[in-house]
C-alpha cells in the first residue's frame, strides 16, 4: 500500500468515529406512562440514547450495564445534579425529574457515552 491510501483510510476511521460518538442520532424513543424506561449500556452507546419524557415529572430510567469496561461505570446527569454508579450485569434504576421542557444530556463520566433526556 502506498502512503496515499494509508492516509485516505485514516481519514475515513476518523470520519466513522465521529459520525459514531458525536454526530449519529439515535431514533427517540418516548416514554409510556407506567413504569421504567431500560436503557441498555454496551459498545460506546447508550440504546435507547435519545428519549422522550414529560417535563416536570419523575421518570424511571432503567440502566442495564453490559460493558465491563470502566467507561461505563458512571451515567451522570450534569444539569440535573445526578450522579449514578451503574453495577455490571445488574439493573439500577435512577430517577430524574427534568424540572422544564428542554434536552438534558446524560453521559459517562468520560462523555463517551452520551445520550439525551428530550422533555416535553
Ligand atoms: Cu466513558
């Protein structure tokens, strides 16, 4: 392979991690009602990561941690003043009350794991 292609390659890996971590947008996912919204934590993502939820309303949030890697450990809500230490393999739910209509993001204590609280 000759220098040109290596090069062109590189670009392309540093595209698809931008597009992954920063630019990808994920379907919202709206909450319903009753009970807890599962939010599953594996591969860098949060799934469902966008999620729709009325504002000034407590709503469960499900974590279900798949990813052993410290990464993962932490979901914090910076602007809800939450801080949640996600067991492995086991469910913990947090609940969140967004206080107006707006977007809260919610991430890993890295920010590589991201997702958003659309409240409505
Ligand atoms: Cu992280």
């Amino acid at each position: 392979m000759n220098a040109w292609v290596i090069n062109l390659a590189g670009i392309a890996v540093m595209m698809l991690i931008v597009w992954w971590f920063w630019l990808s947008r994920p379907q919202a996912r709206r909450a319903s009602g009753a009970g807890a919204i599962e939010i599953i934590v594996d591969n860098g993502v949060y799934t469902p990561a966008r999620i729709e939820v009325p504002a000034g309303k407590p709503v469960t949030l499900r974590f279900v941690r798949k990813d052993p890697s410290p990464c993962a450990e932490k979901a914090l809500f910076d602007e809800l003043g939450i801080s949640a230490d996600l067991p492995v393999g086991k469910p913990l739910d947090v609940t969140v009350t967004p206080p107006r209509p707006g977007e809260y993001e919610f991430t890993c204590q890295m920010r590589m794991y991201r997702g958003t609280l659309v409240a409505r």
